[in-house]
C-alpha cells in the first residue's frame, strides 16, 4: 500500500514522492527490520531522505492516529 503523502509532494515533488515509495517498496520486499538486507536498505533509505531533505513525518502522524482509531474499535 502506498501513501501519496502531500508533505513530499509539496516540497520536492511527484518525481520524489514516487522515488520514496519505489524505495520503501523495496525495503518491504526485503523483509524490512526481520532481515539484514533489510535494515541495511532502510539505512540508505534514511540516509537517502535525510540528503534529500524528504520528511514523511506528516504521513506518519495520520497513520498513527488510523491506527489508533482501528485498534480501539
């Protein structure tokens, strides 16, 4: 699932935001934290968002509070 986050969008735009996505895509596809291939590329992808100056903070929040909601029903 992606989420078109407006934050990138906004600041560095659709190229950037579709960059992110295809990254984390990749992180996922890599077992994420349950594999060293994939803390290694959540390394570059942060290291990569901080050179960049890509935030995902905003998106974050928003999934925060869904899953909030979610979990309390």
């Amino acid at each position: 699932m992606a989420l078109d986050d407006s934050n990138v969008i906004g600041r560095k735009g659709l190229v950037y935001l579709q960059e992110s996505q295809s990254f984390a895509e990749k992180v996922l596809q890599n077992g994420a934290m349950q594999t060293e291939r994939g803390r290694d590329l959540i390394e570059k992808y942060d290291q990569w968002c901080i050179v960049e100056r890509i935030s995902h903070g905003g998106a974050a929040d928003l999934m925060a509070v869904v899953l909030f909601f979610y979990f309390i029903n």
